[in-house]
C-alpha cells in the first residue's frame, strides 16, 4: 500500500525527546582537519566528533583518543610552533651577537661548537653565562635608566667622551673641570718650528710612505681633511709636531736635524714643540693619543726606551680614559658619528698594536689585556684599500720594484690586530701567569700563530704583494714564533715532533730571507723601528748556530743591516753593541765573514746599552754565561760546561739521568732582565717557578707537563735541523 504524501505543513511534529539532536544539515560531509588516531589506523571515516567521534562509540565501541600535535591548524599547534621558532630564534640572536661582541679566538670557539653540537639552545645558554652580550635597557623604569646613564660615556666641555666604569660616578654628569683651552688657531700655524710649507709636505710624504701603512695611529684621510681646512677635531698641532718629529729620521736633508752633521738630532725642533704642547694642555683628546703614540716610539728610535715607553704608557692610558677600547654601540651611545666611531676604531687598535709590540720588544706585559677589549677591528673600506701605494721618491730612495700597488692600509691593520692578540696574550702567559705552564699550551699557542699565518687573505701573501709593510708583516709573525720558542732551546717536547730549536733556526732564516727581499727593492735608509728589534732576535740564532755557512752568512749581513738601519734609528746602534756583546760573553770563535761586518762597525754607531733595569742590559758573568774556552756548536753553547778539574773520563756516554738540575732547563740570552723564563737566584713574581708552579727539583712534574732536559747526546741539541718545508717545523 502507497503511504500518501502529505504536504510540508502537514508533516508531524518532532517527538519532545528529538528537540536536542542538531537540526539536519546538507548531506555534504563536514570535511574533518584531523582523524582520530583509532579511525586513521582502521582507514574509516570519522567526523572528528570530540571528544569521541560517532564512528568509536556507535560502530566499533572503541576508546577514541585523539593527536592534537598532529593538526597544525588548531590554534594550540600554531601557539607551540610559533613559541618554538621563537626560541631557536632568541638562541641563534644570542649566538649572533656573541659573534659580534667576542674577540677573533673566542668567535673560534663558538664556531667550533656549533660544528660539533647541533643544539642552538644548550650553545645560547652556556654563551649566556660565559659571554658579555649586548644588554637592553629598559627606559621603562628608573633602575633601567640609571643603567643606561651609567653604561653611557661622559661628554666634557670640548666634546670629548670619557669613559667610568659602573664602580665609578664620575660619569653620571657632564665633566665641567676641564683645563682651560689656550688660545691658539691652528689655521694659522700647524708647528712653529718651520714656515717651509714645502718641507713640510716632504717629512709627510716620508711618512705617510714609510711608517704609517704598518703603524695605522690615525685615518690619514680625515688627518689630511681637518688639516687643509684648518680644523682641529683630527688633526692638531700636537699630532702635526709629533709626526714631523718623526718623519725627520726618514730624511737625509740638513734642515731635518737640529745639527746637520749628526743624525741623531733628528726631528728635535719638531719634538721639542710637541712636548711644549702637551705641557700646555694636558687635557685628553683622540689626537693627543695619536701624538704620544706616535712620541714613544720615536724615542725608542732615538735610543731612550724608558721616556719612550712612558709615552707609551700615558698613551694607553688615556685611550682608556677616553674608552676606545669599548664598542659605543653596545653602550647605547648615539653622539659619536660614524665617521668618528671609526676613527677611534683605527685609533685604538693602532695603539693596541704598538703598545703590543713594546710589550715584546722590551720583556714585559702589555697595559691592556685582550680580554678587556669590545672593540671590533675597523671597517675594510675598498675607496681606501685600493689607493695605490709607490715609494716616495727623494734623495738615495730606490724606484718601485714594479708598478703601483694597492696599499690594503686597513686589511693590514686588521691582520696585525689579529696577530697582536694573539702575542699579547703569549706575553701574558709568559710574564703573568695564571696557571701551570706544559708543553701542550705552548704547542696551542704555536697553532694560534700558524692558524692565523695560512688565514692571511690572498692579497696580503708574499707571493702576491711586495708592499714593504707587508714584508715587515711577514717578518713579525716569524720572530714572535721565534720569541715563542727561544725560551725552550734546552728541552725536548714529549710526545711531539716538534722541535723548538728547529722552529728558532727557521724562523730566524725566514727573516733573513724576507729582509733580503725587504733590501732589494727598497733598500733599508727608511724602514719601521720594529724591523731593528726583528734583526737583533733573529741573529741571536744565528749566533747560536756558527759555524753553519748559512747561519754565518745571515749573522754577517744581519749586522751590516743594522748598521745600515742605524743611521734612521740609533737603537739599530745599540742592537749592534748586544749581538757583539753576546759573541763576546760567550767565547764564540766567530767566522771570518762575521769578524769582517763586525770589523766595519764604527764605535759611534753603537749606542752604550743602558743602566741596568732597563731592557737589553750589558750582560754581566752569571754562573750561565760564564767564559770559558772557544765554544764552536750550539750544543756546548746551551749545555752546562763541566768544570775544567772534572774527569771528563768519569763521564758516562749515555747518561741516563738529565744533563742539568732543572734550574737550567729554561735559556736566555738575556739574564738579569726579569725574564720569565729564567730562573735566577731569588724567585720573584716573573720567575719560572710562578710559571711552572714545581719545585725546581721536581723532575716528574717536568716530565708530566711534557718537558724533558736534553742530555749531550740527545738529537735536539745536535746539529741544526734544517726543514725545505715550513710547515714540517
């Protein structure tokens, strides 16, 4: 029977129980995001019913459980995928600015634990704890302003910043007290020792050609800027008088020298005035800085290192007053203008760098730690890189060896900033020792040195460049890995193929030969101070290894190299007086090449060493150093020497025990000088106890700390070994 077919308003009404169930919808199925877990393993359909969905309950009576991780469409997903991008972003932010805010070693280090541990996070945390990030103030609150103001450098009257640290309050308002500003124009009158503007020009052209490019104390395009126009915020008459003074020893013109037939008066009216200067006004300034960097070393050059490192002292001191060693832009500093942001970069690391090399040429520790410094290395420039370069042409100067070259005056810096922290951090060890000192951290600082050498970038290799301050690069870092090893001339390394003799002989070999280049084309009338304390450093091996031919060759021409140098720089003179001096105190037959150099030495070339106290010191007779008949090799030269009324006979052939007590173990060749690697009668806080932390009688902790006396017949101390190959030293 057909059931008839009502009308719409004529169908019964819902039963009261179905007035719950939802209203039908359309028959298209409601698309689901994500099926519960049951349902996607028996590939059934489920409405995504929650918290079951009908197909568990009514058809299979299973529990229903669902993934909520598995739907990144729900808002819960999105809120954990978005916490965690925000994280792995807040670790790599911290990773980043660790980077930029650490030196050049300790970016070394993340770098290596981000290529061993791919956890970002457990990296960012220990950075964290280890590494001084770039603070975010929060003005918001007054303990947030009071730590912007005091992490902010103070302004005084004449616009120059000075830097308090957090101990201190002295920042907190503007200085007032200043010294008073003589009244002098600049505009008028750069220096009153001359009105010869020609010869003014002449001494900076020396300069700008021969000693900036390695020793970068200031940026010669502002310098030159402020200087045309007169103004006085690069360029002043305290820096003018302080270059001029030193561009004098690079001049062979009578007008250059206060007495035309001595050459060691030099620069005098220029310095003279310069030092007036600075008693005048002893307010501090970028440029003072410059000029008393600049005023040390030409009294070094001049022979008189103790007013030279003063200077020097007083220079890095006031580079701290003025924080040039901190980032600005870590410190919420926004007054200084990125040209002199810039600016104090090349300052200070100019300095840092000069200041690094007194600390090895003279023994002692350098005034500033690297680890105190948040500077990064100044800006690579390719308008400044690219300018050329070619000798400046005067009286007795060679022509190019070529064509012009690029100067790369701010990659050098750069690289020799790089090289200086490394040594500045060797003469911490050395001189200021913090912990026991082993072979393995000597062969850590060794690769340091050669990591450094083979990052050198291509335009700065010898085989592409011939830039005389690239030459003097070179030759720096082969003497401070000689300045590295010297010290252990006597041991052996255990467990290592390194041979601290081997590595001496070749550095001191790479100099020469780079000096012979260094020769070739330009001459040696006009070189860097540094090249004359390379020279003596180097010879010392050389002196150590006669009669060996090269070694006589390289000795011999060593000293009329420094008797060459001598005329620009009297401490060449006194350079002189020690590797004579030295031959001397240790009866060494010198070959006849070498007596001949020696032989041409006038007695006023050689400066008298100075009193004792001071660096290079007459060498007195030590129980060391003590003459005794003609010594031939290295290995009688460094070996105790039996006394003449001992019985040679008694002396077994392979000694079985070491050759010396263990206060030979470390050599000099200068005793009485606080060097720390030389044990004198009474411990002091640079002796070699401090260093090694051991009783001197305490042959296994030698041992353990991987050092071994070389016996007579030990191979170490035989003949010179010589590699074809720098990197087999």
């Amino acid at each position: 029977m057909v059931r008839p077919i009502l009308p719409k308003e004529e169908q019964g009404e819902s039963p009261p129980e179905l007035d719950s169930v939802p209203e039908a919808r359309s028959s298209k199925r409601r698309c689901v995001s994500s099926a519960c877990i049951p349902c996607r393993k028996r590939k059934s359909k489920c409405d995504g019913g929650t918290p079951s969905c009908s197909t568990c309950t009514a058809v299979y009576h299973t529990e229903c459980v669902y993934d909520i991780d598995s739907d990144h469409r729900r808002k819960g997903a999105l809120k954990r995928d978005i916490e965690t991008l925000r994280e792995r972003n807040g670790a790599l932010g911290i990773i980043v600015a660790s980077i930029r805010s650490s030196s050049e070693v300790e970016v070394a280090d993340i770098v290596q634990q981000i290529r061993a541990d791919e956890n970002l996070e457990a990296i960012a945390e220990s950075l964290k704890r280890s590494v001084t990030l770039p603070g975010r103030s929060d003005s918001q609150t007054l303990e947030g302003e009071f730590s912007d103001l005091m992490g902010k450098p103070s302004l005084d009257d004449s616009g120059e910043t000075r830097h308090y640290g957090h101990s201190s309050n002295l920042g907190l308002v503007p200085h007032e007290d200043a010294l008073p500003l003589r009244n002098n124009n600049p505009s008028e009158s750069w220096t009153r020792a001359t009105q010869d503007a020609e010869f003014v020009g002449h001494l900076m052209g020396l300069y700008f050609c021969w000693q900036h490019p390695f020793y970068v104390l200031f940026s010669k395009e502002c310098f030159l800027h402020d200087m045309a126009r007169g103004r006085s915020k690069y360029c002043s008459p305290l820096l003018v008088n302080a270059l001029l003074a030193a561009a004098c020893a690079y001049s062979d013109r009578p007008e250059a020298r206060t007495n035309p037939n001595d050459p060691k008066t030099a620069g005098d009216q220029f310095f003279a005035e310069a030092r007036r200067l600075l008693f005048e006004n002893e307010n501090s300034s970028l440029t003072a800085v410059q000029a008393l960097a600049l005023m040390g070393s030409r009294e070094a050059s001049c022979g008189r290192d103790s007013s030279g490192f003063q200077y020097a002292g007083r220079c890095i001191r006031m580079a701290l007053e003025l924080g040039l060693h901190l980032c600005f832009k870590t410190a919420g500093n926004s007054d200084l203008s990125p040209t002199e942001i810039e600016v104090r970069k090349i300052t200070f690391w100019g300095c840092f760098t000069l200041d690094t090399a007194w600390a090895i040429c003279i023994g002692r520790i350098s005034q500033l730690p690297r680890t105190a410094i948040s500077l990064e290395k100044p800006t690579i420039v390719d308008a400044i890189e690219y300018k050329p370069w070619k000798p400046y042409v005067d009286f007795n100067v060679p022509g190019a060896p070529g064509s012009e070259e690029p100067s790369h005056t701010h990659r050098i810096l750069r690289q020799l900033s790089l090289l200086s922290e490394i040594v500045n951090d060797t003469v911490y060890m050395f001189y200021a020792p913090r912990e026991r000192f082993t072979s393995k951290r000597l062969l850590d600082f060794y690769a340091r040195y050669t990591r450094w050498y083979k990052a050198l970038p291509e335009c700065l290799k010898l085989d592409k460049t011939s830039l005389p301050q690239v030459l003097c690069l070179h030759m720096y870092y082969h003497t401070v890995v000689l300045h590295l090893f010297r010290p252990f001339l006597k041991v052996h390394l255990l467990d290592s193929s390194v041979s601290p003799r081997g590595i001496c002989t070749k550095s001191a070999e790479n100099v020469s030969s780079i000096i012979d280049t260094y020769r070739n084309y330009y001459g040696l009338r006009r070189v860097c101070l540094l090249m004359a304390h390379i020279l003596l450093s180097s010879s010392t091996v050389h002196l150590l290894n006669l009669p060996n031919p090269s070694a006589t060759h390289d000795l011999a021409q060593g000293i009329r190299d420094l008797k060459e140098m001598s005329i620009n720089h009297a401490f060449a003179g006194r350079c002189l007086r020690i590797i004579i001096s030295l031959g001397q105190k240790w009866g060494i037959s010198l070959p006849a090449e070498v007596q001949q150099a020696t032989a041409a030495v006038s007695p006023e070339t050689m400066l008298p060493s100075p009193t004792s106290g001071q660096f290079f010191t007459p060498l007195r007779n030590s129980p060391q150093l003590q003459p005794h008949q003609r010594r031939h090799s290295v290995t009688e030269m460094v070996l105790p020497t039996p006394s003449p009324s001992s019985n040679t006979a008694s002396v077994p052939s392979a000694p079985s025990a070491p050759a010396a007590n263990p206060t030979d173990l470390f050599w000099s060749p200068f005793p009485y000088q606080s060097m720390p690697l030389q044990v004198n009668p009474q411990s002091g806080p640079m002796d070699i106890t401090a260093m090694l932390d051991v009783q001197l009688s305490d042959w296994e902790r030698f041992n353990r700390d991987g050092f071994k006396m070389a016996s007579v017949n030990d191979p170490v101390l035989g003949q010179p070994i010589f590699y074809e190959d720098w990197a087999q030293a």
